[in-house]
C-alpha cells in the first residue's frame, strides 16, 4: 500500500484490467469535471461526510491551491487526497 498522501489514477481502456479504488473513512475525495475556463469539483470528506461543491478557474495556482487544502483536511485525520476525473467526452 502507497505512503503518497495522493493518489493518482490514470483513466483505463474498457479493456484493461481494473482494480477497485480503495478509499478509507479518513480520505478527501475530489471528483472534477474540467471545463475550458473553469473546473467543477464535488468535495468529499469521508471522515465526516460533508460533501461540497466548488467551481474554481483552470489554472495552475487554483489547482494546487485545492489539494493543499484537500491534503490538509485529510492529513487531520490521517487521511489522503484521492482525484478522480470525469469524462464527459469519452
């Protein structure tokens, strides 16, 4: 099992084998759909399950912004960051 408080899951061919995503009652799960100008992001904290969404712009600092401070909310509770990305055009 990874030390990496991040966790990075490459989208899959429908052919390839698949593996269950683990996630422990102690993660921040944040799905985002990507827009040109903005992404929309549903906040999970599984710990107490308080669910958030957010639209923040496309860009490099907003995007580090929002897993610094996904990393801190699940670091309090030992916890990790999981990123899931839609995909709405295939």
């Amino acid at each position: 099992m990874s030390k990496e408080p991040f966790v990075w899951v490459p989208k899959l061919a429908p052919s390839a084998e698949r593996k269950p995503l683990m996630h422990t009652t102690h993660d921040v799960i944040l799905t985002v759909d990507y827009h040109l100008e903005h992404l929309e992001v549903r906040w999970l904290n599984c710990a107490n399950g308080q669910e958030q969404r957010r639209n923040i712009p496309t860009d490099r600092r907003t995007i580090v912004r929002l897993v610094d401070e996904a990393l801190a909310e699940a670091a309090l509770v030992g916890g990790k960051v999981i990123w899931i990305m839609e995909s709405t055009t295939g």
